[in-house]
C-alpha cells in the first residue's frame, strides 16, 4: 500500500479557510484558582462551544469539502463513538448528502441521538467484538466515501486549526505558550495541533494525553513504532479509546510530540469536576484528560504558560450526574 503523505501547514491554512463562517472560533479562558493550584499560567480551549459539541466538526467538514460533486453524490459512510459521527452528519447534512455512521451500540445514547436528530442512518455495533471496517465495507462497495475518523490528511488538517487559532490567540494575549496539551485517541486531533503550533513556535511542546491502558501513542512513542492497547479494558472516556495509533498520525506525531501521558478515571473524573466549578463548563471525559494531566507532575507547569484544549462536552446526563455527584 502507498504510504499517504501527512499534511503540512499549508492543508491547515487551506481548510482554516474553508471553515471560516462555519465554525466557532473558540476561545481561551483561564481560572485564577487553577492558575494559582498548578504554579502557571493555564489557559483553557473549550471546543465543547464548538459546533455538535466536539472539535470534530472542524475535520469532517473539511474532509466533505475536499471530495468531488461526484463522490458526495454517493454518500458517505464512518464509524465512530459519537463525536466524528455528529461531525460527519451534520456536515453531510449542509451538503445535503446522505450519511451512514457504525456507532458502538454503548455509545452514549445523547452521541446517538443527535446523529439520528441530524438526518444520518445509525448502524449500531458490538465494539469489543465487532471490526469497525468489517460493518462499514458493504456501504463502501456500494459506491459511498469512507470518511475516516483520523487517520487522514484533510481530518488532520481540519483538527489542526485549532492549532492555527490558539497560537494566534495566545500571541494577542502576550504570552508564549511553553507548552500545547490535548486528548490522544487515534491521533487526529494532537497531529493536527502539532503541525500548527510547532510552525508557529518550534520551541513549544506538544504532549498528547490518554486514558490508562489506552495509551497506545506513548507505548508506540517509546517502542518507535505502532503498538497496539492489549484487550480487557475499560474506561469512562468512550471518545478517546482506539486500538493503535493511525498510520498518518503515528508518522506526525512521532517527530512533533514532547511525549504523551496516560491518567487514571479518577484523575479525569477529578479534572471533570474542576471544569465545572473553575470553568463552568461541562466536559465529557475523554474531552478533559488534557486538565487531568497537569496533575501528572509529568509536564513542567511552575512559571510556565501552558494550553490545554478541551475536546468536547457530549457527555450523558446520567454519567456526568453521577461524576459529579461523587465530588
């Protein structure tokens, strides 16, 4: 198989333009209270404000708009947990295409509702036992477009202007950002980033952060190549959980990350609940493992400016009531 080459700063520029209008520039907020408990300066990206509630509008999007008349005609079909999925049916909805999503049957039942809500066709599935490209190969046989959860390059590209705007954002506000945290789950998201900011700021550290067992991206950093999560786990952060990292984003990541982390559930369900009475703001789990990582003792925060981004905030009520309730 041709090995499919990353995209670079330029592909982000591009689909930085082609969302502009579309999507909500998020921006950067800060709590003197977490500020004054790490040591530094923390400044917050809350793409839980973003359109479908996650950043992954932002690649879905861009992915559609790079496809021909033609191959939007046939439709599109992925597979995801719930956030690409809203990302894919409510773009595929604004180039009023049809959608067809592989969502785990346990996904939370607020992701697969709104996907319903936007017009899209929802095949549930087992995602312990099932293979996601096994579910989805029919609809691709039949002449409809795979849009991939991260492992490509207008999906990196699209996640990666969130990169292009915090930099940005940061600069306005004075400071140089010392170092970039985010969630890791296939590795869409912290590439994308990555490529951005180290255009902007070499000298800044991205780390990419993970759920325990979860860790597929630091094993593999540290092994130099892919390497997958070994089975019988569980956690609460049901956005983030992959395999192995992807093909692209494994190659990306592997020359611009400073490392990556893995946190408990207790540590995200702590992180969870000082979103909400520092930030005011509900984040899903695997949308808050960046917040929890800080206190890994892993990332040097002690004077330091650092940005953390919140991925998303579609988080059943039932599960964030009970996390919360357990403060």
């Amino acid at each position: 198989m041709t090995a499919i080459a990353p995209p670079g700063i330029a592909d982000i520029h591009a689909a930085a333009a082609r969302l502009s209008g579309l999507i909500v520039e998020t921006p950067l907020i800060e709590s003197q209270e977490l500020n004054k408990r790490f040591g530094g300066r923390i400044l917050f990206k809350p793409e839980t404000l973003q359109r479908t509630g996650s950043f992954k509008f932002r690649g879905a999007y861009n992915k559609l708009s790079s496809l021909s008349e033609e191959e939007r005609s046939r439709g599109v079909v992925a597979f995801s947990s719930g956030n690409h999925a809203q990302g894919v049916a409510a773009s595929a909805a604004m180039f009023g295409v049809k959608a067809v999503i592989a969502m785990p049957a346990d996904a939370p039942a607020m992701k697969i509702g709104n996907v319903r809500t936007m017009g899209a066709e929802v095949v549930p599935f087992d995602r312990f036992r099932d293979d996601r490209m096994t579910i989805v190969q029919p609809y691709i046989e039949r002449g409809m477009v795979l849009v991939p959860p991260f492992d490509d390059p207008a999906i990196i590209a699209g996640q990666g202007t969130i990169g292009l705007e915090l930099m940005r954002q940061a600069r306005a506000l004075g400071v140089e950002l010392d170092a970039v945290v985010a969630p890791c789950g296939g590795g869409g998201l912290i590439s994308g980033i990555s490529i951005a900011v180290k255009d902007a700021s070499p000298g800044t550290d991205v780390w990419a952060v993970e759920p325990e067992h979860f860790d597929d991206t630091r094993h593999s950093l540290a092994a130099g190549a892919r390497v997958s999560n070994q089975p019988g786990h569980s956690s609460i952060c049901d956005a983030i959980l992959t395999a192995e990292p992807g093909l692209i984003t494994f190659e990306v990541n592997r020359r611009t990350l400073a490392g990556s982390i893995a946190v408990s559930d207790q540590a995200t369900a702590q992180a969870m609940r000082d979103a909400m009475a520092h930030l005011k703001l509900v984040v899903e789990p695997g949308g808050c493992v960046g917040l929890a990582a800080l206190s890994s003792g892993e990332i040097a925060l002690a004077g330091k400016c650092i940005a953390v981004v919140l991925s998303g905030g579609n988080v059943d009520f039932v599960t964030y009531a009970g996390i919360m309730a357990a403060a």
